[in-house]
C-alpha cells in the first residue's frame, strides 16, 4: 500500500540521505512561497462535491483551485484560512508546495462556548476539512498548537500533506484564545475537551470521506506542533484504534506531579520580574546556549504562559490574577502574576494535591500503541528539552514502548522557527525535519521501512535564516 507521493520540492528524505502553540503573540515573519496569483472564486461545484460531516452542525463545502495557503490568501482575508494564526509559526524564506485543486469544509460541532469568533461564528469546535480532488486515500488529522484555531497549521502541516495527496482534518480543540481556561465547570475541564475535539474530528472525518467515496481512508496520521503534539501523544495513547501512526512535534508534557510547566516556568518568571538569574535558569532546564532567546520569551511566552495554565488546573491558588480574562491589551494578556514567581514552592507543597489531581485527569502515560516519531529542539525555550521530550521517551521506554518509538532532538532548533533570525548561526528551522519525519513515519506504516535509530540530529553549519540547507532540508541520520 503507498498512499504517499513525493512532490518534486520534497526535502531530503531517509531514504536518499541513508535517512504552540502554547502560542501567544506573533512574531514577525513573511507568509513564504505564495506562488503565482490565482483566482479567488470557487470552481464550480456540483450537488455531488457538497461533504456530509457526521455530527457537525454546520458544514460548508467549497470548490477551489487551490487548497494550499498560496492559494488560500488569494480569497478574501479569512474566509479559507487565518494568516495572522500561522505567519509566526515558520521561518522567513520557508517555501510552501501550491497548486493543489480540492474541497474544503468548513463548519462546528455542537458547543456551548464560543471564544472562536472566525466567520462570525462566535461558535467554538469549529474545524477545517480539505480533500484534494487527487485523493491518495489518505488522513491527516491535528488539532491546534497554543490556544489558536483551526487554521493554525496550515503551513506547517496542511500545504506539504495535500500536496502528497492527503486529506487534512483541524479543529480549534472546542476552545482558544488566552481566556481559554474559563471554559468548563472543574480544573483541568478545558483541556480535557481538547482529546474530545480531536477524537470528534478524526471520527467524523473518517465518516466524511467514507460517504463521499464509498470507502474510509486507507491510513489515519496524526500530526501536532506543541499542544497540537501533547494531541499526537494523548490519542496514541488513549484513542490508538483511531490512527496509524503520528508526529509528535514538541509536543507539551502534562504529568501529575512534574516535570511540568508548573516546575520550570515559576523560575522564569522570577528570572523576568529581576529575582533569578541565569544559573538559576539553568537549573530549571532552559538551555545553556538559549540566552538570546529569552528576551522575546520574556516578554511574550513565559508569564502568559505560567498564569493561564495555573488558572486552568489551580484556579483557588490566586484567583485575582488573571481572573475571568487574561487581559483585554497586549501588554496584560502577556503580563505576568507576581503570585506566580512563587508558584513552583506551592506546587511541591502536600497542599497543593488538588492541582495534582487535577493534571491527572489529562496527564500523559507514555504507553502509546501506534507508532509516533518525536521531535524537539534542542534549544526550545518554552517547553524545554530537559524537561519535556526527554522525560516523555524515558517514560515511553519506562512502558517497553520505545519499540514504537523514535526521538530525535533537533541540534539548534527551538520552539517557534520565526525565531531562527535571532540568533542564525546557533538556530536553525524546524519545520524540514517535520517534513522529513511525517515521510519516515509514512514509510514505516505503509512499507515496513524504519526509520533510522533515535539520536541527536546534528546542525549543520550555516545560517539558520538564509542557508537553504537549512532552511529547506533535514536528515534525520
């Protein structure tokens, strides 16, 4: 069975090389390859290209010349993708596949919170499903990285994946944005929802194309950017009758009592409001080699991303700050709780059980039962190497799963690739060795080829922002 094609702009791949996101604000990044200019309207579409998604409450079908984000910007802003959700995700110079005549759904599911105003939905568990009309019989499904929405992969995972002929299924995980921590009655609530989108979607995706062609897909892959990666291991583990196979990219660790968010990030608020320093740092888990790094994380990623965390499984631990909102400007959304630099000596307090009990509820085991390959950068400055990827494959191997298994930790890569300028000659992309992964994973479930052993993946020399050997290839050996 070969479902995957390989496009002529494919990366250098292991066969022929012997081969947020927790997402806050965006960074200045340029939309990559757009390709020639096309026509925005729709093709023409029969009775017949309408899609039937099982479950959805609203679903609308469109035929277009090109499902691809090249394609996509030439409609009008926001009617088939969100630029602003994804332009900060890539590095500048990335060049996307285009071309790619399809459908494309967009509708919801059945919900009550409605942070997701796209369309003018004002309607939460709200997704996205593209068939390309030169369907290989294939599914690849993601949920959102960060708190964003359903387009948020759209040029990290979308263009590569129709471009081999696969169908794409997104959903915004049933709620986003900053705020997304008042969803639900009990702690932990809205992100227990994410598994239930993601489930939802593969479901009724699977559902969509057996309607439409007779058959289900041949193969289901999982892919995920960050919490879209905590996605890719929760459902290997707990849903794995669903999929074939899924790439983890760096993926959040969620476990009970840590490591975990709750036990580094504290630190790097202290480091923030001038009460740390870098040896401090250091023993926490960021990098030595990161620095240049954490300015642009301290303004953005480290205090949001400690507060609104803490607010979804310890609402009681300070509930003035943030409150019912995150902030309604930039600067209080990624403005931190002082109460927070103090947050890691509570959460290693007996006290502190109901936070532990509550990141249980959600919290990853290692046991996948499908095959995963895993990546994450070296460099990572939100969700460090130490303490996340490296624990997960320990706990994977700790469940003689590992024979499932593969990790390769990305010399120079960090957390979001429209970093790289900061430091080019240190940094390097992420987005190829995804790329290269997600064609190992495929000819490991459809060829029996494996992929090669885990390891470090070494950088090559170059400047991370310019060098198109960086830029636009990875071996992962």
């Amino acid at each position: 069975m070969h479902l995957r094609r390989r496009p002529a702009w494919s990366l250098v791949t292991l066969g022929t090389a012997a081969a947020l996101a927790l997402q806050a604000a965006p960074a200045a990044a340029h939309q990559g390859g757009r390709g020639p200019e096309r026509d925005p309207a729709p093709r023409a579409c029969t009775a017949d290209d309408r899609v039937e998604v099982p479950g959805a409450e609203r679903a609308d079908t469109a035929c277009l010349p090109d499902i691809t984000t090249a394609g996509l910007l030439t409609a009008p802003a926001g009617q088939y993708t969100d630029q602003t959700d994804w332009v900060s995700l890539h590095a500048p110079g990335t060049t996307n596949p285009s071309g790619v005549p399809g459908l494309q759904v967009d509708g919801y599911f059945p919900d009550t919170s409605s942070f997701n105003t796209t369309h003018g939905w004002d309607h939460d568990s709200q997704f996205v499903l593209r068939i390309p009309d030169d369907w290989n019989g294939g599914l690849v499904v993601t949920g959102a990285p960060g708190n964003r929405k359903q387009y948020a992969s759209d040029f990290l995972v979308s263009d590569s994946v129709l471009a081999q002929g696969f169908a794409y299924a997104s959903t915004d995980k049933g709620n986003n944005s900053p705020d997304f921590y008042t969803d639900g009655e009990q702690p932990a609530d809205a992100v227990a929802e994410w598994h239930d989108r993601v489930t939802q979607l593969a479901v009724a995706a699977k559902g969509a194309l057996q309607e439409r062609y007779g058959h289900a897909p041949q193969r289901t892959y999982l892919a995920g950017i960050s919490n879209g990666g905590y996605l890719v291991r929760w459902q290997l583990e707990n849903r794995p009758e669903l999929y074939d196979g899924g790439v983890d990219w760096e993926g959040t660790l969620f476990t009970p009592d840590g490591p975990n968010l709750f036990t580094y990030l504290p630190t790097a608020v202290r480091y923030s409001l001038g009460q740390a320093d870098a040896e401090d740092m250091y023993a926490a888990g960021f990098a030595p080699g990161s620095e240049a790094l954490w300015p642009y994380h301290q303004q953005v990623y480290w205090g949001l991303t400690q507060k609104v965390y803490r607010a979804e499984f310890d609402p009681a631990y300070d509930p003035t700050c943030p409150g019912a909102t995150a902030g309604t400007t930039l600067a209080a959304i990624v403005a931190p709780c002082p109460s927070d630099a103090g947050y890691d000596a509570w959460f290693t307090d007996p006290a502190s059980q109901p936070v532990h009990d509550a990141l249980a509820r959600i919290s990853l085991t290692g046991e996948i039962d499908k095959p995963m390959l895993t990546l994450h950068g070296t460099l990572d400055t939100l969700l460090p190497i130490s303490t996340d990827s490296d624990v997960y494959a320990e706990m994977v191997a700790d469940q003689h799963r590992d024979w499932l298994h593969r990790y390769y930790r990305i010399e120079g890569g960090n957390h979001v690739d429209s970093l790289v300028g900061l430091d080019p000659e240190r940094l390097r992309p992420m987005l190829p060795c995804f790329r290269t992964a997600f064609d190992a994973l495929t000819a490991w479930v459809e060829d029996r080829e494996k992929p090669p052993a885990s390891t470090t993946v070494p950088r090559p020399a170059g400047n991370g922002a310019t060098d198109p050997a960086l830029l636009d290839t990875c071996a992962l050996s």
